[in-house]
C-alpha cells in the first residue's frame, strides 16, 4: 500500500514538474517577441495618411502643478476599432536643460 502512495506521489511530482517547465518555457516564448520586436517611435504623419487621426492636447498645470501638456491621438482603424496613442511629457528637468542648453 506504501509503494502505491509512493509512485503516485513521484507521478504528481512529475506532473507538476512538467507544468512548471512548460509554464516557463511558454513564459519565454511570449516575452521573446515583445524585445525582438518593440518599436520605441513611429511617424505620426504616416499614421495621418492612412487613418483618421484626432489630436487633442491636456494640460497638466491645473491637476499636477506642472506645466507640461500630455498629447492624445485617437487614430481611427476601421470603423470598430480606436487606437488611443499618448504620448505623456519627460519629467526629468535634468534632461530638458541638457535639450535647451543644446
């Protein structure tokens, strides 16, 4: 009776081992692509030409107490289908100085 317990538990222990190996490879081969393939800027006009595009400019001074302006982009792919784009304000000063200074 102790040897069946045994081998059901060592078949349990491989079970959940393969699904912990397979979780991880399955992990690894979503986040993979995302690296391979990011793309950091793209040209709004190219968007402009294609689609619909409705820009619209928020202020954050009244919210935040900071004077940057955040961007939004609805581009309109079909007639369902929305892409919102935001583009938000860097808010390291330390870098706006350095663009000025340039």
């Amino acid at each position: 009776m102790k040897e069946i317990q045994c081998l059901e538990n060592i078949k349990e222990q491989n079970v959940h081992n393969k699904y912990n190996k397979m979780k991880a490879i399955l992990s690894i081969l979503l986040f993979i692509p995302c690296y391979i393939y990011s793309q950091e800027y793209f040209l709004l006009d190219s968007l402009k030409t294609k689609f619909k595009v409705n820009e619209y400019t928020l202020e954050t001074n009244e919210i935040y107490n900071i004077k940057k302006d955040i961007n939004i982009y609805n581009v309109f792919i079909s007639k369902n289908l929305i892409l919102l784009i935001s583009v938000l304000p860097d808010l390291d000063e330390k870098i706006l100085q350095l663009l000025l200074k340039e």
